[in-house]
C-alpha cells in the first residue's frame, strides 16, 4: 500500500500471491499478482502500471538409462495472462511449450512453440519509420536454441525466433560466444538480428554486445558492458 500527500487512498494497493511444488520429475508453479493504478513507489520501480496477473508452468524432468548419450528430457510448458486492471483488456498473454534436451557432454537444443497476444490500445512507433496501429494481435512462433557445453573454456549458443509480430513476421537471430579463463575472466560476444515485416513497413535491426567479467577474489570483481544498437545508432 503506498500514500501519497494531498491524494485520495483509492487503489493505490499492490500484492502478489505464489505457490509451488517440487519433486524429483516435477515442478509445479502458480501465481497470482494485482498492481492498482495509483500504487506508486515513489523509490522503487514498476515495469508495467495498473494490472492483473496470473501465471502458470509445469516442468518435467526425465532421465534415460541408456539413450544415445542423453543425459536428461525437460519437456515443459508455461502460462502467463496480463490484463488491464481498469478495463480487463488483454495487455499481453504467452503460452510456451518447449522440451530441452540435454546430453552428458553438456550439449543441449531446445525446440518450442510460443502462442502470443499482445492488445495495444494506442498506437506507437516501432521504429522511425513503421507505427504498429492499436489493436489485438494474436500469434504463433516457433523458438530453436542450441548450446555447447557452458562449463568449457570456449562454448558457444545460438538462440531463434521465427513467427507472427504486430501483424507481420519477424525473424530473430541470436548468436553469442563465451570464454573464460579459469575462475577470474570471463568474456561474451552477443549479437542479435531481428528481421521485421510488418503492414506498415520493413525494417532490420542489430544488438551488439561484448561484457568482460575479471574476478580479484570470491568478493570483489570489476565487469564491463559494451553495446551498439544500430536502429536508433546508439
């Protein structure tokens, strides 16, 4: 609950309520959070204003005795409804179905579907030239990732999205490589292509990111982050 001088008390209340279950195949979660309109942390941070949300997931675990190598299957799904808290619009909604697959060498692909809505209730632009137009806009992509083995010295992961955006398609491409030294330095190579066609216009965008992590001890260590977006030439 948050007050603010010289205003009326009125949904300014803020909660969140969650459960969960583990067991050695399974892992069960739900929850549940309201964010009023006029909840205000005047030293905090909120990321979205004035919703209702309800999540879900499952999350399954099984290993083979003997199965080409494989270590372990993940097959899963979550949920996750975000609505308007004043009007009960659909803000934005996603179900992801997805199932790791994990071998002793510590390689690992993940191959999942995620089914999306996202209601914009007013206009706004996507880039300089392309305004995604208010409405709902109901979607389906397909998501691919593969990764060596994150423990060695050089690994490298590829993630992808291809599927439906604002109306359009958009094909995302997300390669990156790690290398470390021992315990104290570590370095990472990202970089992120996304391909937008939308009925407004067409347009690519490039994320480059380089972070480079040095460690003194278990309890100090210094870290740089340095990236480019080309869209907006930043």
């Amino acid at each position: 609950q948050t007050e603010t001088p010289g205003g009326e008390p009125q949904d300014t209340h803020a909660y969140g309520i969650s459960a969960r279950h583990d067991s050695e195949r399974t892992r069960l979660r739900i929850g549940y959070t309201e964010v009023a309109p006029n909840f205000t942390p005047e030293v905090g941070f909120l990321a979205r204003e004035g919703y209702r949300q309800m999540s879900a997931s499952v999350f399954t675990f099984f290993r083979p005795d003997n199965s080409h190598g494989i270590h372990e299957f993940r097959p899963h799904v979550n949920h996750t409804t975000t609505l308007d808290f004043t009007t009960g619009l659909h803000e934005s909604q996603r179900t992801h179905v997805d199932n790791h697959i994990e071998w002793t060498n510590g390689y690992e692909i993940r191959t999942g579907m995620n089914i999306t809505r996202e209601g914009v209730f007013e206009p706004f632009p996507i880039s300089p030239n392309v305004t995604v137009p208010a409405g709902r806009y109901d979607h389906q992509e397909a998501q691919i990732g593969f990764n060596t083995n994150q423990g060695s010295p050089v690994s490298f992961e590829m993630r992808t999205y291809i599927g439906g955006f604002f109306g359009g398609n958009r094909t995302e491409l997300r390669p990156s490589l790690s290398v470390r030294t021992g315990e104290t330095l570590s370095a990472q190579v990202e970089w992120g292509y996304n391909d937008i066609r939308l009925p407004g216009g067409n347009f690519v965008t490039n994320l480059g990111r380089i972070r480079i992590s040095y460690s003194f001890s278990t309890r100090m260590f210094v870290q740089a982050l340095v990236q480019y977006n080309d869209l907006a030439d930043l």
